[in-house]
C-alpha cells in the first residue's frame, strides 16, 4: 500500500469532518439564537388587561420570549402560592400579587431578591410603596399601582341637597353633609353592619399614619386614643343614620351607585375602571370627585387603598428574562402613562405623572382633571401600617368585632379591645 496515498485519503476525511463539525456548531448556534423562553404569568382582571397594552412594544424588543398569561383570581393566586409553598413546586416565573397580602409571600421565602435591579428606582417611587415589598432590607417584588383616595360624588345629587362639594373638607363637614342627604332619604355611603369588612376602618386609619400595628410590629388597635376616636366617629355616623346598610361588592351595592341611590364613594382611584367599565357607564358627566375628607385642618386629604405589585418567583429558572418582562411593564413611565389611560390603574413610577395624559380632562367626570387631583393625593400618601405578614387574620378578627359594634353589642372600647388580644393571640404579636 502506497503510505503517502493513506496519507492524503486520511487528510480528506479530516477535513471533511472538520467541516462537518463546523457546520454542526453553526447550525447549534442557529437554533439557540432562535430558541424562545416562555414566560408563565399569574394575574387577574383587569390587571393583566393592562399588563397585555405593554406587551407588543415588549414583544418587539424582545422576540425571544414569549408570554404566557393565567388568569386566576386574586383569593385563589393566594391560596394557589400557599399550596405550591408547602409543596415546594409549581410557581409561575412571575405573579401580580396585592400589597395586602405581599409582606405574607416574602415572609415565605418564594419570591426573588430583586434588591439590585429595584435600586435605582427606589427614588422614583414613594417610600409607603416600598413598605410591603421590603424584608430585612431586601426588596423582593416592583411596586406597580398606587390607591390613592379621594371623594367620588353624584354631582345631580349634591345638588338636589344644596351640598358645594368644596365645602366638604373635614370628616365633621362629611357627616353635615350627611345630614342634608339623609333629607332626601340618600345614604352618604354605604357601610354594611353585620357584613362590614373593615376596610374602610382601614383606609381612616390609614391616613393618619395609624394600623393594626406599630412601626415595630406591635399591636396597636387598643393602645392609640387615634384609633378609637376613629371607630366611635363610624358608629356615629351609623347612629345618625346617614350610612346605607349594604355590603360592598354585592348586587344592591352596585345597583346603589349606578341608581343614584348613595351620594359619594370614598374609594381608591382604581373605583374608576369599575365606574366607567361595566359599573355605572350610563352616568358619565354626573360624577366628580375631591380630596378625601381629613381628620384635622392640617391632616391628609387622602389613604392608600389597594395597590399591587409584580413578584418573580425564586425557583423560575428564567430570572433574567423575567425581569426584563417586569422593568419593561413597570419601569418604563411612557409604558406606565399608557397603562393608566387605558385603564385608571394609578402608576406608582412618578415619572409616569409628567405625561401629558395626566392634565387631560375627563368626561365622565365632568370635564374635571380628576388625574391631576389623585396625581396630587398620590404624594400625601401617608407610610401606615395596615398590610403585614398577617394581614388576612387581623382583617379578619377587627372585622367580627367591628361588626358587633356596629350592631350595638359591644363598645368601641371593647371592640378594639377584643381585637386586639384575638390578633396577640391568633398570630404571636406582642
């Protein structure tokens, strides 16, 4: 056999193969430069509504990952996370979870540090944002929509009781105003007794700095003179009569405000997307709406109520792509401003208020700039102390006792009182 005629047969294989394992690592490359990561998102309507008016700009930006929405009640993400926790399994790669029940899932464990990403928009966001999304100095989920209040009002209404909204600038004008109302036989607002939720106790509370517990986790309820002053102002106005006994969020609730049948809604801006949606379209131009009432001349004119956040989960294993999907959504105020047209979902990113949307009046109230009112109330925000790890039991426990106040069975005293040893002894709290 000829040796130099082995020679060069072995060199044309080698190359051949050469080539072959050239063309076998460009055509890898070829597919990881196409390989998409398929992001996996929890939210509710009309959340993820808003989310989804982001999404073609983001699409465009990022080709490579693609989303992929579940729709699931905001009870059941909470009681759904609970489960996926104790089995150790089954997270999205990113959630919308409410600042009510965020302080529980970082207690936990599940949700990413994003300490690094959120610093340089710690500034851009008021701090009682932060409050939730925060454990021993670590931030694990990007504040997303703010709930500042103020007073929604039937202006056909005012007028028939001779009423100037602008009149109403304490609680005590509040609950004057009551009393013309109760003339004409309308509600101020509708508080239900044996099914009261607390959540408005919670927003009075709120707004002068107050909560279930103090700045070191203490509990508070049956230790601040505020706080009992404030429960005893809701029972007066149940005794004067100028309250609507129903139940929030029920069909005579909603029947009430799109009939005319309650004068104001102290509610969050968010009140809006419901008001304008599905809830009372029909009343466009007969709404208005003012500063909350507040408790003294110097206090402020408005609460927090609500808001929400976006979490990604510690055991998606696409961090990186996720968190491209949150800064994208929520850090980018062009994208915030359009998410607030189109749905009133406040932004919390104050960048977001200098769009020119946000001096634009409003129709459906009137002609007002109601934007601009809340974009002023947003930044009054008091930090409070509502929303902790325990949130969803002493909600709970302040609502029984609240209800047999307001039925006539206990004192706010002992309301306050009740609640608070059922919370020290329900949660371990001291």
């Amino acid at each position: 056999m000829d040796g130099r005629r082995t020679i060069r047969r072995v060199s044309r294989v080698a190359v051949a193969v050469t080539a072959l394992a050239a063309l076998l690592v460009v055509a890898a490359g070829a597919n990881a430069a196409h390989r998409t990561t398929t992001l996996t998102v929890w939210c509710w309507t009309p959340s993820d509504d808003a989310l989804k008016t982001a999404d073609a700009g983001f699409t465009k930006a990022h080709p490579d990952i693609t989303l992929n929405y579940v729709q699931i009640k905001p009870q059941d993400v909470y009681q759904k996370l609970q489960l996926d926790a104790a089995a150790g399994s089954g997270f999205p790669d990113v959630s919308c979870i409410e600042d009510s029940h965020l302080a529980q899932f970082t207690k936990l464990g599940i949700l990413a540090d994003i300490t690094k990403q959120a610093a340089p928009y710690k500034k851009q966001i008021q701090a009682y944002k932060w409050t939730q999304e925060t454990l021993n100095g670590h931030v694990y989920a990007f504040p997303w929509d703010a709930g500042p209040m103020g007073l929604f009002y039937r202006r056909s209404v005012f007028k028939s009781a001779g009423i100037n909204p602008s009149s109403i600038r304490t609680w005590n004008d509040f609950y004057k105003a009551g009393l013309k109302l109760k003339k004409l036989g309308i509600p101020i607002w509708l508080q239900s007794k044996a099914q009261n939720d607390a959540r408005f106790f919670e927003d009075l509370l709120w707004q002068q700095g107050l909560g279930y517990v103090d700045a070191k986790g203490h509990v508070v309820l049956d230790k601040s003179p505020k706080i009992l002053a404030t429960l005893q102002f809701l029972g007066k106005m149940w005794n004067a009569g100028i309250l609507g006994d129903q139940a929030e969020w029920t069909d005579p609730w909603y029947a009430s405000i799109s009939g005319g049948k309650v004068a104001t809604l102290p509610m969050a801006v968010w009140m809006g997307t419901f008001l304008k949606s599905w809830l009372a379209p029909k009343t466009s131009g007969d709404w208005g709406v003012i500063p909350l009432p507040s408790w003294t001349a110097k206090g402020a004119h408005t609460a927090n109520d609500g808001g929400s956040a976006l979490a990604i989960f510690k055991s998606s294993s696409n961090f990186n792509a996720a968190w491209q999907y949150v800064q994208w959504h929520l850090g980018r105020a062009d994208v915030q401003a359009h998410m607030y047209q189109q749905t009133d979902i406040f932004p919390s990113l104050e960048s977001a208020w200098r769009s020119p949307y946000m001096r634009q009046t409003d129709a459906y109230y009137g002609g007002e700039k109601q934007r601009q009112i809340f974009e002023t109330l947003a930044k009054q925000i008091p930090v409070a102390y509502i929303y902790s790890s325990d949130y969803e039991q002493m909600d709970s426990l302040m609502s029984t006792e609240l209800q047999k106040f307001a039925l006539g069975k206990e004192t706010a005293q002992q309301a306050l009182k009740n609640a608070a040893n059922a919370i020290r002894s329900r949660t371990g709290r001291s």
